[in-house]
C-alpha cells in the first residue's frame, strides 16, 4: 500500500503562476503523520510549493492537510484524484473548524489530533472500508512517534529543523482558531522525548513551532533546562508575558534561544481589550520594560501585529509600524485581522453583518491574499488592505533593514545574530511581495 501526503500550495501569483515558496518550511505535520504510518506501508511526500503533482501516478491513499488559507487549492487537488477514484482523506485545523465544508471534497474527514486513529485510518482504506469522519480529539503531541525527516530531503527546504513540545494555547483571544481548536487548552510533551527526537536528526537550528511555547511556565522551563547541554539554537512562537519573567530569560539564553515570535498585536489597550488579549494588558505600557528585557538579554524578535480591530484608524496603523521601525526589531508582520470560521471573531462579524465575500472568503474567487476580508469600524475595507500593506513596504524597504541592523544589544550582538538578520530579511522581502494579492487556488 502507498500513502501519499500531499501539502497544499497557496494559489497563484498575479501572473498566474503557481506560488512557489522560496522561504518553505517542512511540513512538520505530515512528517508526524508518516511517522505514526504503521511498518510495511510505503509513504512519499509532495510538497505543493515546490513539487508538481502527477495525479495520474497511482497512490492507493491520499492524505491531505488542509489549513484556511489553502483550502481552495486543497479542494482542487483532491477533487482531480477522486476523479481518478483515488481516496482521499483531509484532516488539520481547517478540517476540524468546518467538517461539512471539507466533506464535499473527501471520501474521509479527520477531525482533531491524528496520533490515536491514524493508523486505523490507514487499515480501514486498505481493507476498502474508508470511513466518512475520524475524530481523534486533542491531546499530547506524538506520543511513541517521531517525524519521517527523510521524506524532506531534495526538497529545498530552508536549514531549520520543526518540532514541538506542545499543542494549544490556555488564552481565549478572540479571533484565534488555535484555542477554539484545543479548548483552551495546551498539551505538552516529557522534555525527554524532545531531547530525543532533537538527538535523533541532524539540524541544528531549530524552531519550536508551539502556539505558545511558554504556555505551561513551569513546563517550559523544564524543557529549557533540559536543552542547555544540547549546544543548539532555537526559536519558537511566545507571548509577551514571558519577557516579565526573569528566569525564563535567563533560561532561554543558557539553553540556546536566538528569540521568539511574539504577538504583541496592537499598540492601542482598547483593541487589546477587545480581542481578550490578556496576556498584553497586564501592566501595559507601550510593551517598553518587555522589549528593554529582551534587548538586555539580546533576544532577536519577530513582532507580529495584527491590525484591523474596532479602534483601529488609518493614523494607528502607521504609528504601528513606525514604532516597530524605531525598536529596530529583527522581523515584523503586520497581519490584517481576519475572521477565521468558528471563531468568536466570525460569529460575531456575522452577526453585525459585516463579513465579505459571502462569508467564506477563504473559497471565493474574488479574494486575494492579505486583502481585508470584512468591513472594519473605522475604515473601508480596501483601506485596511492599502494600510496594512504599507507597512509591509515600508517595513521591508531596504532604508528601513539597514536602519534596524544596527541594533546593538540583538541584531548586533553577535556574528551569527547578524548574519540571520542579514540572511532572512531580504528573503522575507521577496516573499512579501511575491503574495501579496495572490489568488487562493490554481485556477
């Protein structure tokens, strides 16, 4: 028996090229899925963004992992295989949030985790008796498993090794899918079986790609002190609360963290207020003393904000970026706000009557990549989209990466620190403008 997993690209470019993502990262989850493949199945990966697929090549399964932003290509590939009767099961994020939707381009649905009923998925399509929906529910990542890392050889992939310690967020922001998908919850690994799967591969620039990796505070700073021996450098995705916390600095450091991405999403406590964005509204004030702490311990920072809410104006978006410039961080994101189904966020712009591109703008053949998919409080929607990609511009211009480059305590602070700087910020570049407006599917 052959499964092939199948990562979906994003769509076209304005010329009507397929997207080919010269900054792709491996796709960690379908690596974990090969590995939970039970022994004797053959497996074999295709990587939309880079491979072209031959739906004619026979495949007795096909495993798809579909995320929001790529459900309209993930739709088409599967439809051209189960024209060929070729199975096709879909799973992840998207297909947890919308289950009906993704059935009409299924044979199988597979809702929630994959470790507990991955393999009886793979039994039941050999024996002919695929069922309609799996719903594996949340839990501990990769119990007994590690990823297949061999399937991602050849691929182009940039050299930074993906894993996780944990799944899930304990915050209830508004308009996040994560913590509607894992109750509010978050799910962690043994530090152990992460020092083994780290001993286990070859790379050794890593990144944690945790929903919030300091989740759990205590359990974090196990994992840390269990990666100090290891000689690594990572980075991962965490909230600002961690830079008020002295000895979770002091661990990143000693264990090897280069920095983090950290939602700092809105610089206005009004918006913080209503996206339920507790974490930042403790003691805010501009985020100074957290950036002072990070710089004082030469963390790099990946600050994403999110710009959109209901006091957003056109002036807060530029003074967003403008404040982002002078911190000198190493990489931003400016991301326009976006309603995510089954989020609170949806909900209630459906309700208030707000949404665009009938609601399911993820599948309509208007919309176009990082372009405002509803009507903003203080603005028009092409408004926001102009505004938010400004920044990016502005951001990226090659005034703005030599200007941050000269951070002492962070871009500066060391050989390897400056080299990455130099290294990922043009990459980023291109890539911004290579998507912005991009068409969600291929045709």
């Amino acid at each position: 028996m052959l499964v092939t997993f199948i990562k979906p690209t994003l769509g076209r470019t304005e010329r009507g090229d397929r997207f080919i993502d010269d900054a792709r990262m491996e796709p960690l989850s379908l690596g974990v899925l090969a590995g939970l493949t039970p022994a004797g199945v053959d497996v074999r990966l295709l990587d939309d963004r880079i491979d072209e697929i031959d739906y004619d090549e026979p495949t007795d399964l096909v495993a798809i992992n579909i995320e929001t932003f790529t459900a309209r290509r993930a739709y088409e590939i599967a439809d051209e295989y189960r024209a060929r009767s070729v199975p096709v099961v879909m799973g992840g994020m998207h297909a947890t949030l919308v289950p009906d939707e993704v059935a009409e381009h299924a044979d199988a649905v597979f809702s929630g985790d994959a470790e507990a009923l991955w393999a009886q998925v793979v039994h039941d399509a050999h024996e002919g008796r695929l069922r309609s929906r799996y719903d594996g529910g949340v839990g501990v990542p990769q119990q007994g498993a590690l990823p297949r890392r061999d399937l991602y050889a050849g691929k182009g992939y940039l050299p930074i090794s993906l894993l996780q310690f944990g799944r899930g967020c304990i915050n209830r922001c508004e308009y996040c899918a994560v913590t509607e998908y894992f109750g509010h919850r978050q799910y962690a690994r043994p530090a152990a079986d992460v020092v083994a799967e780290i001993r286990e591969q070859s790379l050794r620039s890593l990144f944690f790609v945790d929903d919030n990796l300091v989740a759990d505070p205590d359990a974090a700073k196990e994992l840390m002190r269990a990666l100090v021996p290891l000689g690594i450098r990572w980075v991962s995705q965490v909230s600002v609360d961690h830079a008020r916390d002295p000895e979770m600095l002091q661990l990143m450091v000693e264990s090897g963290c280069l920095g983090n991405v950290i939602g700092f999403e809105s610089l206005d406590p009004e918006n913080l207020q209503r996206m339920h964005k507790a974490t930042n509204l403790r003691g805010f004030d501009t985020y100074a003393d957290e950036v002072a702490a990070l710089r004082a311990h030469h963390l790099q920072t990946w600050a994403a904000f999110l710009v959109g809410y209901e006091h957003e104006t056109l002036e807060s978006v530029a003074a967003t970026c403008d404040w982002a410039i002078a911190q000198r961080f190493t990489f931003a994101a400016f991301n326009v706000l976006m309603p995510y189904p089954s989020t609170p966020l949806y909900a209630r712009l459906a309700e208030e009557g707000r949404l665009l591109y009938d609601g399911r703008w993820w599948l309509h053949p208007e919309y176009r990549f990082n372009h405002a998919a509803f009507t903003p409080a203080r603005m028009t929607a092409d408004e926001l989209t102009e505004a938010a990609w400004e920044c990016r511009r502005r951001w990226s211009s090659p005034a703005s990466i030599v200007k941050r480059a000269f951070e002492p305590h962070t871009n500066m602070a060391s050989l390897e620190r400056f080299a990455l700087y130099c290294a990922y910020n043009p990459l980023f570049r291109r890539e911004a403008f290579k998507k912005q407006s991009m068409h969600l599917g291929t045709q």
